[in-house]
C-alpha cells in the first residue's frame, strides 16, 4: 500500500512527547513489511536545523486559497534512514518559529494549513490511504471528503482512503468560529452536525466525522472515548456522542516502542549493560543510579521512579500528595519531568523535607530517563487517563515494575502481578498500598524471574503493525471511492 501519515510531530526532528515516537515507530515498521509510507509535516525551524533532519529538495507545490491572500508553499521531500519517505511543509509564514507549537488561536491557521495540504499532497502522490494523526491533521479527512480531488495519476476516481488517529482525545483542536472561514469548506459544515461545537470550529471533529476508520490507541482507551459524559470529559474532551455516534468505526490497537533503540543490551546512556541472559548488569545500574542523584539506598524493591510531563493527566498531583508516605514506609524516589508550576512547587518541597530520599530533576533528560528505568525497581504511573502510554512499555523492557492506575492502554498492557500492577483508585492511599506490594513482590524469592518476565514481553511494534496492515486494507475496501 502507498500510505500518507500526517502529523505534527515525527521523532526525532520534531518531538515534545509520545505522539512523535509512536508515529515514527509505526510508520518505519510498516516500511520493513513492504509498504511504502510517507510522513507528512510542518516544516518547522527546529526541524529544518535538526541534526539529524535529512537533505530536503524542492517538490509539490502548495496554493491554499482562502479569506484574504492565498496561502503558497512547496512541500519538501527526503528519506530517513529507515526508509520513510518525508515531506515538510514549507510555509515560512506559519511554521518559521520557534517551537512546534504557539498554543493561542494562531494555531488554527498553522494546522487548518497543515490539514489542507495533507489533503492535496495525498491526492498527488496517489496514496491508497491517508492516516490522520490527532487534531493537528484532523481537518484532512473532511477536506478529501467534502471537496474530492481529481483523478490522481494512477486511474483512481475519487480521494484515498481516510483514517483519523486519536492519540489523546482530551485536544480537540477548539478554535473560535471565525476560523472557519480559513478551511475554505461549504459554509453547512459549520453545523452541530459538522465542525460546530458550543459554537466553535472543533478540528478533531472533523476526522472523527469524515474518516472511514478511527483508531484509538489502545482498546480500553476506545471503550473509554464512547463512554457517557460523565466520564468521557476526562478522555474524549466532550466528544463521547461523536464517538458513539460512529461506534462501528471505532478500533482501538496498542502502540509498541523501538526496541531496537530501547535495549538495554546495548544502551550507551547506561553505566552497565543488561539483558535477560545476563541481568546483573542491573544491579550495577541500580547503584550508579542513587550515587548519581544522591539518593540513600534503600531496601530491595523500594527505590521508586516517577518519569513524564508533571501534569493534572499525569496524576503528578496524586503522587505529591502521597510521597510523605512512601517515604515513610521506607521508598526513596527519583523524578523526573517538568509541567506545572504547582505540582513542581509540592514536588520540590518534598525533595527539601526528604534529603537523600527523594530527589526531584526538572526538565527533559532522555539519557538520565533510560537510566531511571535500568535503575529503580518499579515506576510509578499514577494517570487519571493514558491513551496508551509509553513509560510503562520501556519500564517493561528495562525490567522495572510498572505500578499504573487502572485506565486506558495501562490496562491493555499490564497483567497485575505478573508485568506490573495495577491500582484503583487513584488515591494516595492506593498508590502507597500497590507500591507495598510491589516492594513485597521485588524482595520476594521470585524477583529474579519476574524482572526476565518483564524484559520478555514483546513491547515492539511488530504485532500493532500487522493490526494496523489489517486495518488500512480494511479502509481502502470501505472508502467511497472503492465503491464508485
């Protein structure tokens, strides 16, 4: 199949979380299994200086007509190592800035851009299927739908196939109505029953509306995007009677990582390789960890890692308020991330009650990130809502026990006391009570071979690559333009 991912990000030239390495992972391993794939994106200040950013030459180009002057670019076209194809969106007025996002209203001009081109670029470059990554390029599907392209250069008659991606449904890309203008689709769509909500142009809805496909990425996540409102304002961001609406449509697959980049075999950012045919390595890992961050070393099972975005999500705020007792109960704790101020601030003054027993590092260190996950003996994962997630997967693979809230892709991808464990509610007396029996199970005589079990599990992305195969066929026989 010829497959068009367009996203926001795309790991590494241009990443501020997980939706970048999940699009990247997916798309080289669809590559290794005969497809060929192209990501499609902003061509960012950042990316454009990247180290690692491939030579880009000139190639289709870009007219956006719309309110005022029309919109003109060229998309920018390489390889990666990997083998995907890249196009860069070069709009020096929108994309020529620092950062990859503005997070105002001027967002909606960079990413109704981003979605309107993606639209043209998958006609021009015949694509069997066009897979829409998250509200940023949500507005794709609806344009190939509303407005369908000419023949492409192959004999197709109408648009590719259109699959929209939720990677975290609480973004939905909510702009003032006076944005609408700048999709330069028929003014009907601007209905409760199109784009509209509360008043508002709703990008994502237009994916979740227009796709022929919508994948969620883990199977409890999609459950949870089409429950009642109740709950679903914590996962689908209002959008739950959308989501029902096209229940039928709805999929949910796991993400994987790159193991190959995530080994612990070989893992130049660790003070001492390790594996399952040799795990002492591990040990040494534990060691150089406290001796690096000043921590005091406590009983087997105890040292606790925390690692991600200090976010409401997150539930950093839950794990604040219950650090007075897992050091109490004898844990000392690494952590690792930045976000909100508050969570910081409790954060930082437990580290000042708690010297050498729990230290805070904030910031982004991916190097220091894998050596927490070689080192502790379990990572904490409080998440009021996780898409999928990804810490819980590399954790896995390092032999560290996951100890996750039991929501979305945490579900799907711990078996409780077996490869992590799993708690409810997300209280501070549940996460001290599933952190004890972690340390139970750590000291226990079976450690050693739950730590294998761990680093058994197969977190690569070849079994969600065979779904998601499946799954794009499925689309291109579904689409209208099969049927015409």
């Amino acid at each position: 199949m010829r497959i068009l991912f367009l996203a926001s990000e795309l790991a590494p030239l241009a990443l501020t979380g997980g939706l970048g390495e999940a699009v990247a992972g997916l798309a080289a391993e669809l590559v290794r299994r005969g497809h060929d794939v192209c990501c499609a994106l902003p061509a960012y200040r950042d990316l454009l200086a990247h180290p690692q950013c491939p030579a880009l030459a000139p190639a289709e180009a870009v007219s956006l007509p719309g309110p005022g002057a029309a919109l003109r670019g060229r998309w920018l076209a390489g390889r990666l190592p990997d083998g995907v194809t890249l196009r860069a969106l070069k709009l020096p007025a929108l994309y020529d800035a620092p950062g990859l996002y503005a997070a105002d209203e001027s967002d909606a001009r960079r990413f109704i851009a981003l979605g309107r081109a993606g639209a043209q670029l998958a006609s021009q470059l015949a694509a069997d299927v066009l897979v829409a990554h998250d509200w940023h390029a949500a507005l794709a599907p609806c344009v190939l739908r509303a407005q369908p392209a000419r023949k492409a250069k192959r004999a197709r008659a109408a648009a590719p196939a259109a699959v929209q991606v939720v990677h975290n449904g609480a973004y939905i890309g909510r702009f003032r109505a006076e944005a609408f203008a700048q999709t330069a689709l028929p003014g009907e769509l601007f209905a409760p029953s199109g784009l509209e909500f509360y008043g508002q142009l709703c990008l994502l809805k237009a994916g979740l509306l227009f796709s022929d496909r919508i994948v969620a990425v883990s199977p409890t996540y999609a459950r949870e995007l089409c429950a009642p409102e109740r709950v679903g304002a914590a996962f689908g961001g209002g959008l739950d009677g959308v989501y029902r609406a096209r229940e039928d449509r709805v999929v949910g697959i796991l993400n994987g990582i790159d193991t190959r980049s995530f080994a612990p075999e070989s893992d130049a950012a660790l003070p001492s390789r390790f594996g399952v045919d040799r795990p002492e390595g591990r040990t040494r890992c534990r060691a150089a960890l406290l001796d690096e961050l000043g921590l005091a070393a406590p009983r087997e099972g105890r040292l606790l890692a925390a690692v991600g975005r200090l976010a409401w999500q997150k539930g950093w705020d839950v794990l604040a308020d219950a650090l007075d007792r897992l050091v109490a109960a004898g844990a000392t704790l690494a952590l690792l991330g930045e976000g909100d101020p508050t969570i910081a601030a409790a954060l930082e003054a437990a580290t000042r009650r708690h010297p050498g027993r729990v230290r805070l590092v904030r910031g982004w260190d991916p190097a220091l990130a894998r050596r927490l996950y070689a080192g502790a003996d379990a990572l904490l994962v409080p998440s009021r809502f996780e898409p999928c997630g990804l810490v819980q997967l590399i954790a896995q693979r390092y032999g560290c026990l996951p100890i996750a809230n039991r929501v979305g892709g945490l579900v799907d991808t711990i078996v409780d006391g077996e490869t992590g464990l799993l708690f409810t509610p997300l209280e501070p007396d549940s996460l001290v009570a599933a952190a004890e029996r972690a340390a139970a199970l750590l000291a226990g005589p079976g450690s050693a071979e739950l730590r294998v079990r761990l680093m058994k599990q197969d977190v690569s992305w070849t079994e969600p690559a065979r779904r998601w195969e499946s799954l794009l066929e499925e689309a291109v026989r579904v689409a209208p333009s099969a049927r015409s």
